[in-house]
C-alpha cells in the first residue's frame, strides 16, 4: 500500500471520505468528500468546494445544469442538455468529468 492509499483509508476511517461507487471504465472506487472533511483538512475541503462551484458554474453558463440562487441553499438540476451526446462531445474533458460527475450523484434519469 502507497502513502496515497494509506491517507485514504485514514479519511475513510475519520469519515472525511465516503466511497459512493465505482468507476465504470476504470473500476475504481470513487469517494465523495464528506463535511466532516471540513475539520480534518479545512485546505482541501475548501480547494475542493471552490472546484465544485466553478464546475457547476461553467456548466450553468453553457447550459447543462440550472442553479436555484434565490434560496440559501442552492439547488441543482440537470438540463436536457446534459444528456444531448453531441452537445456534451463540445465540453473539456474535466467538464465532461463533472458533468457525468453530477449527474451520477442525482441518480439515474428519470
């Protein structure tokens, strides 16, 4: 085991990390960053929710996903778009990531 399997089985164990799947192509685990994140290494949990926001802000502009801003608690939805192949094939490569990313986490299409 490497020192980057050890710190996420650490954070696993602390409840900083949650697996939340498994990676299609690649079969890895994928973790989801949990609040708890916020006491054990405050630098990366605040890299980490500044990258959520971009992410989510770019593909709002583009037109893949709707923010609710009126409310305290921002809400997320996903667009039609957001499943249009041809449409995601004109994203980066990371915002095809957080798109599928996103779209993982809300479920399957209903």
């Amino acid at each position: 085991m490497n020192e980057e399997d050890n710190l996420i089985d650490d954070l696993i164990l602390a409840g900083g990390l949650e697996i939340s799947g498994i990676d299609e192509k690649s079969g890895e685990f994928l973790y989801t960053i949990t609040n708890k994140m916020k006491d054990l290494m405050p630098e990366l949990y605040e890299e980490h929710m500044a990258q959520v926001n971009e992410d989510i802000m770019r593909l709002w502009e583009k037109g893949f996903v709707n923010v609710d801003m009126m409310i305290d608690d921002p809400v997320v939805t996903i667009t039609q778009k957001a499943y249009d192949i041809i449409e995601i094939s004109k994203l980066s490569k990371e915002e095809i990531w957080a798109l599928e990313e996103i779209k993982r986490m809300m479920g399957p299409k209903v």
